[in-house]
C-alpha cells in the first residue's frame, strides 16, 4: 500500500481524502440514525463493517425502521447494489492481482474508487487510485459510524442535522471540472435526465441505476479519443 501512495499525485491524493473525509460525515450520520431511531450499537457498526456500502445500508435501514421485514431490506440492498456488477466489469484489470489483494479490492468496490480509477489510463496508477481510494472510503466510513453510535442518543433526530448531503456535495465538487469534456457532459447530462424523469415513478435507488444509460456516451467518447504519445501523462 505504501507504493501505491507513492505512485499517485499529491493532488490525487488531496481529492481522495476530501472525499474519505465527507464519506466519514455520512458515515456518522448512518450510525446516529440507526441508534437515535433504537437500534442496538452492533446492527450499524456490523452492516458497516460487512457491507460496505452507503446507499444500500440506508436504504435497509429506512425500510427495518418503517417496520419492513428482513427479506424486503435484503432485496433493496441487492438491487441497489446491482450497479456494482457493471462497475466490477470495468475495473477487471485493476484486481487482476494475488488473491487476498483481490478480496480486499471487492470489498472495497465502491462508486468512488471505481471513479478515481477510471481517471487513470496507466494500469499500476488505475490500480494505486483504487485501492487507495477504497480503503480510504472504507476506513472513514467505519469510523464515523462508530463516532455517530456513539453520539447518537444524544443527538436526537440525526437526519435534521442534514449530515447525509456532504458525500454528494463533495462528489459533485470533484466532477464539475471533468464536465468540462463534452463527451463526460454528454453522458452526465442523458444519465441525470433518466433519473430525473424516473424519480416520481420508481422506489430510491433504481433511478440511479437507470442512469447508467448514460455509460455507453461516455465509453464510446472515451474510445474514439486519441492514443496519448509517449511522455503524455494520463
């Protein structure tokens, strides 16, 4: 891990942790939910923990709190989670690597580090982003849940708070300067125009994989560009 640092640039890095940090923001927020809204210590810190994933232990924990059973939150968070089926795809390159690197690198697969990796063109700096990115989002995410279990009956209605907005802030920050690429801007503005329209129709969360419509735009700019020469930095 210690190279993968090395490989990566300072400014690389500096937009890593500013994502980790707002990761570690909503992180609390998970934990001060689950806990102000009566859930034992171990249920946030377990799911963080095991799954891994912002989106889907959200979406589970509104539909146990709503008084949903076991198997309905199960299916919510798969089906949110199925994007990752397409992101594993398209960083295949990156975990072709010894095993236990590759279990770790799974675990990890988020839609950051997929990002980080995707600004990358050289293989061992795709792979240093991601892995970075991952058990950077990993290690933030599970701290602020374990910050917001223990704040969390004291803070009382923790969404009020509004600390569930920072990640997409952040993100968002990040991204604007790649829209400057006609082509990322093609694919943002069709992907954002399907979720948009099926918001009012769909359960949270398959608007978002709906706009994954928007990938093709941006794979076939992405190989129709030129080659970079030698020298050219990624």
């Amino acid at each position: 891990m210690r190279s993968f640092w090395r490989t990566l640039d300072r400014a690389v890095l500096r937009d890593i942790g500013a994502v980790g940090a707002a990761m570690g923001v909503v992180g609390a927020s998970f934990g001060a939910i689950a806990v102000s809204a009566g859930q034992p210590a171990w249920v946030p810190l377990t799911m963080s923990l095991a799954v891994f994933a912002g989106g889907a232990q959200f979406a589970t924990l509104d539909i146990v709190l709503g008084g949903g059973g076991t198997v309905a939150a199960v299916i919510a968070g798969l089906v949110l989670n199925a994007r990752l089926l397409v992101y594993g795809l398209t960083v295949a390159d990156v975990l072709s690597v010894r095993w236990p690197a590759r279990l770790l690198g799974s675990h990890v697969l988020v839609d950051q580090a997929v990002a980080f990796a995707g600004a990358e063109r050289e293989l061992e700096r795709r792979r240093a982003a991601y892995l970075v990115c991952g058990v950077v989002l990993f290690v933030t995410w599970n701290a602020g849940t374990l910050l917001g279990v223990l704040a969390g009956r004291a803070v009382g209605d923790a969404r009020a708070l509004g600390l569930d907005a920072a990640e997409p802030m952040v993100l968002l920050a990040l991204v604007l300067p790649a829209l400057r690429d006609s082509g990322a801007r093609r694919a943002a503005l069709l992907g954002a125009a399907v979720a948009l329209a099926a918001a009012p129709f769909l359960p949270s969360g398959l608007p978002v994989l709906l706009a994954l419509v928007g990938l093709p735009a941006a794979l076939r700019t992405r190989s129709g560009a030129a080659v970079p020469q030698a020298g050219e930095r990624g």
